[in-house]
C-alpha cells in the first residue's frame, strides 16, 4: 500500500487551514504552496477536489483565499482519503481459488480496521501548535 502524493498534499494543507480555523482570515494559494512546500499549480487542483467535497470553503477576488468548512475535530482522515481516492483500502475480493475465500476475508478484516483507524484521527490532531513545539539549546 502506498499513500499517494495527492492525499500527503491535502492533510497538510488541510492542517494549516485548521491553524487558523475560527479567525476571518483566509489562507491564500501561495502562502499555503510555501508553508507546507506543494507545488502551487499542483495545490490549486487540490483545493478544487477540497472545495468541491465540502472541507474547505474559498472565495474570490483581492481579499479572497481558502478556509476550512467544518471544524477540525469534525474532519476526519476517512473523509480527506476518500475524497481524494474514493475507498481507503479497494478490494477486488474474487474469491476464486482453493485459497480465494479466506484471503479475501482477511483483506476485508484489514479494510475495516484500516477505515476505523482513518475515522478514528481528526484533522485538529494533525495540527501541531506552536506553543506545542520543543526547543532545544
């Protein structure tokens, strides 16, 4: 199993909209492209899919940009990974074979364990604060 590039992009930049989620500022595409190093072409299609599926919400113009939708604790992993990739974990399930049934099996075992994990981790634990960071001398 490999996470895709496209859903690392969207939680961190999902996690930095919830930084400021609450104030009435709105994030703009080159200051969220710099702040967590996405490519800002890349970034705007991204924000499109975010957009489109209701996590985050944008508006146009000189005073426009991105904020989230919903609170964080409110977005869940689940909801970032099958907006951009549709089910977490896609199974074929044949079934075919002397062995096709309990493989299977396991495989649905591993999807639902993966999905409870996935809906279990919020977008506010993704967020590291500030005053959470450690310095060391």
């Amino acid at each position: 199993m490999k996470l895709s590039v496209k859903v690392d992009y969207a939680c961190r930049v999902l996690a930095q909209l919830a930084r400021s989620y609450g104030s009435d500022q709105l994030a703009h595409i080159e200051d969220l492209a710099k702040s967590e190093a996405v490519p800002a072409n890349y970034l705007v299609q991204i924000l499109s899919e975010l957009r489109n599926g209701g996590l985050i919400l944008s508006k146009r113009g000189k005073q426009g940009g991105y904020a989230l939708a919903r609170e964080p604790e409110s977005v869940t992993l689940y909801d970032i990974v099958s907006l951009i990739e549709g089910d977490v974990l896609e199974l074929s399930e044949s079934g075919e074979g002397h062995s096709g049934s309990q493989v299977d099996a396991i495989w649905r075992e591993v999807r639902e364990n993966l999905e409870r994990d996935c809906r279990s981790r919020t977008l506010d634990q993704m967020v590291k604060r500030e005053s959470e960071e450690m310095y060391y001398i």
